[in-house]
C-alpha cells in the first residue's frame, strides 16, 4: 500500500475512532477533531461572515457539533458532516443579523463601491483581501461556489433565492475579484 | 465591450448555457478580444479561489469551546433497554470465558506476529482491491466503537448492582480483551490489510460487546 494512502487510511481511521469516543461522551477526543479540522473551518467563516466574527461563530460551530454528535449516522466523513454544519451556522447567523432576502437580491451597490476602491488599495492586496471587500451575497455565491464547490441550485436553497440570482451574484463576484487580479 | 456577452461568460465557463447559446458566444468571442481576454481572466480568478488555503486562527479556541460542553452531553443512552435484558451469567462461567479468552487472544496474536505469519496472497490482493469492503470495515468499526462506549458507560452506571467479585472479573476480562483488541490495532498499523489481524480484531471487539452486553444484562437481574 502506497505511504500516502496508507497516511489517509488511518488518518481516517482515527478521525472516525474519535468521532466515535467524542460521541460517547469523550472531550479528549472531541478536542483531536477540533485541532484537525479547526483551520477549515475557522477559514470558511471568516471568507463567509467578518473576519471579526470568526472566532465567536467558530466556536458555536464545534459546541453544535458536539451536540449534534448523536445525530451522525457516519454515512459521510466526519469533516463533510461538519463542514455542513458550519455552513449552516453561518447561515444562520446571516438571518440573525438582519441580513434580509431583499438586501442580499439588491446588493450590487455595495459591490461597485467595493471595486470601485480598487484606485486607492494598496498594490500588495492578496486574493483573501479582495474576497473580504466583496458585499456579503456576492461574497457568499462565491465561496460557496468556487471555493466549496456547491451547484447554484444548492446555494438558492441555502440562501433562499433562486438560482438566477446566485448566477448574477457569481459573476459580479469575479468580476470584481478580476479587477484586482489586473494590477 | 459587448454587455450581453460578458455576463454570460460566467455560465459559459461553468458548462450552464445551451448548445446554441454557447455556439453563439464562441463565434463572438472568436472576433472581440476583451471578452477573450474577460474570459481569461475570469478563469484565473477561479483558479485562485480553487488554491486557497486554509488558515489556522490566530488564537487557541478550544478553551471557549470546552467551557461550552459541559452542560451538553452529546449523546442520550438508552440504558434503559440495556439493563431490561433477562441474561444470566454466573461467576463461573464469567471464569471460563476469561480462560477462553486468553488463550484465544494470545494464540491470536502469536500466529500473527510468528516471524513466517503471511496471509493468503489470494485474499490479501481481494482486500486490497476491493475498496467497499474496507469501507465497510472501517463502518463496522466505528459501529463498534460506538456499541462499545454506550455499553461502558451503560455498566458504569450499572456496576454498583453487581456483586465485588463479578465486578472484579469483569473488568480483568475487559483488560485481557482490550490487550486484545490494542495489540491487533498496533499491528494493523503496519499491515492494514492483513485479513486475519482485521478478522481477530473484529472477533475482540465482537467479544468485548458480549461480555459488556451480557455484564449490563446481569446488573438488571439484580
């Protein structure tokens, strides 16, 4: 068996060892999923919701897992199954700010604004910057899309919209990001 | 700059136009170089989302999260269909499991670990190969380990019920399996597809839950 695959097989192993001991009831190995999958997760709130929200949601999302934990059937690994709940979370959390369906539609005013910045940003401005100036719907379609690999139909469901609008917001999302890539 | 085309170069580069809708865009595209080049562009921009990494955050956050668990648990047992069981297991035959069980597992574990110990080349290439059944494994397992720790837990709640001397041959039986079970784990390490180390394994843990099984079965006698 190669090294490599070898690695994977009990690095899967031993994710699903302690999901199983987390499970019963074991925060030793619920705290060796969190060390395992905390930089995946804590990545993908942070290019969804404000940098300085992150910390806050991340943790709600591993105090939900650990509830939740009875509720998986290990049908998937372990980090997709937490990975959905992050997303979940977050999208949650957009509903409890007052992030309203109507504004998320009409957002591209926040948009142009954000690439029309581009004359005074600093040349240096790396991808994530970029991602962080987008307006939060544009922003959301694209990590859910492009970075997360979601189907527009699934990103309508998640955010409440039609598919169409996903597409608009997509491509406004590179289009801005564009911008930035040409200095 | 052609509007109509440049907002359709986002669903032309995720394959979601029509045949004749795409026709027609390559044939514009094919004559107006700043959707080429838009074109372009767009597709880098999904290369980069495509290779970005993840990042740690910049502070430790488990503490938060710890304080967080501990007036949830996460799992609800249900022990009370464990202790309802009628099974009845004297001290004797708890004895005589004991003896088995030692024997099997230290015979066990010299056949795998004897110098010429090589499992059949036919069936270690089928594990090998076969891809469904090492994910059932690694599913049985996990069943397993979940089967185990209900029941663990279930006799720790249970053990006052049971007499000093059952509750001591309890637990030597418990040790002398999870000697079992950790020395098969240990070796498959090393040699994962190895059908007769995943086969003792699997009878360990198969034993393990019998005996916690039939343990937690006891106490509800009592």
């Amino acid at each position: 068996m190669p090294r490599q695959v070898l690695e994977d097989t009990l690095t899967a192993d031993s994710i699903a060892a302690d999901t199983a001991l987390a499970a019963s009831g074991d925060a030793s190995a619920f705290e060796r999923l969190y060390r395992t999958h905390v930089a995946r997760v804590h990545t993908l709130v942070r290019r969804m919701l404000d940098a300085d929200e992150a910390d806050d949601v991340t943790q709600d999302v591993f105090i939900r897992a650990w509830q939740k934990l009875s509720t998986f059937r290990g049908e998937s690994a372990f980090g997709t199954w937490l990975h959905r709940l992050a997303v979940n979370v977050v999208l949650a959390r957009r509903k409890t700010v007052g992030i309203e369906r109507g504004r998320f539609i009409a957002d591209d005013g926040p948009l142009d604004r954000a690439t029309g910045k581009r004359e005074t940003l600093e040349l240096s401005l790396d991808f994530e910057e970029a991602l962080a100036q987008l307006p939060e719907g544009a922003r959301q379609v694209f990590v859910l899309h492009d970075v997360e690999g979601y189907r527009h139909e699934e990103i309508a469901r998640m955010l409440g919209v039609v598919p169409g609008t996903s597409k608009s917001q997509l491509h406004h999302a590179r289009m801005a990001l564009r911008r930035h890539l040409e200095r | 700059m052609n509007d109509l085309w440049t907002n359709r170069l986002s669903e032309y580069i995720d394959g979601e136009l029509d045949n004749t809708e795409r026709a027609a865009l390559e044939e514009h595209l094919a004559t107006c170089g700043h959707c080429y080049a838009t074109l372009a562009d767009l597709r880098q921009v999904i290369a980069r989302a495509k290779h970005l990494e993840d990042r740690e955050p910049a502070q430790d956050l488990w503490a938060g999260i710890r304080a967080g668990l501990t007036t949830d648990a996460p799992i609800p047992l249900r022990r009370d269909r464990l202790v309802r069981r009628r099974f009845s297991l004297t001290v004797g035959q708890l004895l005589a499991a004991s003896i088995a069980l030692v024997l099997m597992s230290g015979g066990g574990m010299w056949l795998a670990f004897r110098p010429d110990a090589q499992p059949s080349p036919i069936v270690q290439r089928g594990i090998e190969s076969n891809e469904t059944g090492n994910r059932n494994v690694a599913r049985w397992r996990v069943q397993s380990d979940i089967a185990i720790a209900e029941l663990q837990d279930a006799l720790t709640l249970n053990e006052g019920k049971l007499d000093t001397a059952t509750v001591r041959i309890v637990r030597e039986n418990l040790a002398v399996i999870d000697r079992a079970i950790s020395q098969a784990q240990h070796a498959l390490r090393r040699d994962p597809g190895n059908t007769y180390l995943n086969l003792h394994l699997a009878k360990a843990m198969r034993q393990k839950i019998e005996l916690l099984r039939r343990a937690n079965a006891l106490a509800g006698e009592s």
